[in-house]
C-alpha cells in the first residue's frame, strides 16, 4: 500500500485538486456556495477576487467585444499565478479534460496499441497554429473562436449541469488519443495548452534530474505525456526548460531512485 501511495501520489494529489475545482463549481452554481462562482472562462473566489480564462479574454479582445475592467483584473490574476508556478500546471491540475486522456493514454500504454496503430505524422507545434487561428477567426467572426467549440468548456459546463450531448466530445477525444495519437488532444492540439506553455515560459517551479542518482530505468519518459521535455535523462543534471511541461509530477511517481527526479525552483539546483 505504501510502495502504490508512492507510485501515484502526484497522481492521487492532481485527482483530488481537479474533482475539488470541479465540485466548488458545482456547490456554487446548484447550491449557492460562496466559495467558486462561475465557471473556467469567468468566475468569483468568495465573491471579491475575480477570476477570468486570459485566453478566452484574448479571444474577446480580437472580436472587439467591450471587455470590464473586473475581466480584466480577473485575468491578469490568473495569468500572474501560472506565469509564477508554471503555466500548463492547468493543464495537469485542474483542467477537466486531463483524467480523460490520461485514461486514454494509460490504457494505450498497458495495451500496447501503439504496436497495432500506424505512426501518425503529426507536429506538436499544431495546438500554436490552433491557437494562432483561434485569434484570427474571432477577429473576423466577432466572436470569441474557441470558446463556442472548446470541449472543456463543453465538459466542464457538462459535469454542473448534465452531459448531455457533451459524452460525444468526451469520446471522441478519449478514443482519438487511445487509438490514433498519443497525447493527441493536450498534446498536439489544444490551443489553451499553448497559450499556458507561453505563458509559464519562466514560471518558478520546475522538475530537477540528478543524473549521478538516474538509474536509467527511463520509467519517467514511458508516463510523461510531454516526453520531448525530458532530454537530460540519463544524460546530464539539469532542469525541465520546455514550458511544455505541465509538472504533472508522474516522473516524479514513478522513478526508481529517490531523488533522481525531484520539484526545485527555477535557478536551484541547477
């Protein structure tokens, strides 16, 4: 029991943190909480400290929507506090989307598809030419793009007030990255995954190798969903410098030797 708390602590950790959010959300909006109003796009923290999605914000900025100065602040918060701890910490902690295609991709991996699955040319710089397309279109549609086909708004406005319609998205995102590509969906394609990869670009806390402690047992690059972030394994001590990383922890989890894999602040260690 001990050895599988270890194994899956960061996991255990980002579960509990994303079914938190998620039930705030739900308290607030069915019950009346006063603890998180709102939904990801846009919402409240004790009704004072507001809190808005920056991208979705951006959106709204390049349709030429007329943007309240509470929005704004709302952003600037949330942008400040992924820019800090590492910007697609989103990505691993509380988007809804996440316990999908980790599943997806847990199952990929323990079934072995990648061997009875042809190889998918694919790019992982799409999700920037999504999320560049994203601003172009709501400035000629007059609309926020993304925003009106984003499967996690979809999924998250789903889990409050009924899926509905919503387990199609679902799905089709959880069978499209068990079958066809690896980390498709957050990996390759979302564009909310890149704007918070350019945004925590510097952010503080990152994942630290010591390579005297690695016993190459490459456990960590089987479980990372951004592998392409690990290149130092077995090789060199240094820290994660691709803002790809969404210090989901799972290296952390799953390394052999203590230490060898550990959370440092930017510059320590290094």
């Amino acid at each position: 029991m001990n050895n599988f708390i270890k194994q899956t602590k960061y996991l255990i950790l980002r579960r509990i943190t994303q079914f938190a959010v998620i039930f705030l959300y739900f308290a607030g909006n069915i019950w009346g909480w006063q603890i998180l109003t709102g939904n990801l796009s846009s919402s409240q923290l004790l009704t004072i400290v507001p809190l808005s999605d920056p991208f979705a914000v951006m959106q709204m900025f390049f349709a030429g929507a007329a943007i309240s100065i509470d929005v704004i602040i709302g952003a600037l918060i949330v942008t400040s506090v992924y820019a800090i701890i590492g910007g697609r910490v989103f990505c691993s902690w509380v988007c809804p989307i996440n316990p999908i295609t980790d599943l997806a991709n847990y199952l990929r991996r323990k079934f072995e598809f990648n061997k009875i699955t042809k190889r998918q040319p694919s790019t992982r710089n799409i999700r920037f030419w999504v999320l560049g397309l994203s601003f172009v279109l709501s400035f000629f549609l007059l609309v926020p793009a993304f925003e009106f086909i984003s499967p996690i708004s979809m999924v998250h406005r789903g889990i409050i007030f009924g899926l509905g319609f919503t387990w199609a998205v679902v799905l089709v995102i959880f069978f499209f990255d068990m079958f066809v590509l690896k980390n498709g969906w957050c990996g390759h394609i979302c564009p909310l995954g890149a704007f918070y990869g350019i945004v925590g670009k510097f952010s503080l806390i990152r994942v630290f190798h010591d390579v005297e402690k690695c016993t190459e047992c490459m456990k960590c690059k089987e479980v990372c969903p951004e592998v392409q972030v690990l290149p130092m394994i077995a090789k060199n001590t240094g820290q994660v410098s691709d803002s790809a990383c969404t210090n989901c922890g799972r290296c952390l989890d799953v390394c052999e030797e203590e230490g060898a894999l550990s959370f440092s602040i930017l510059g320590k260690n290094s």
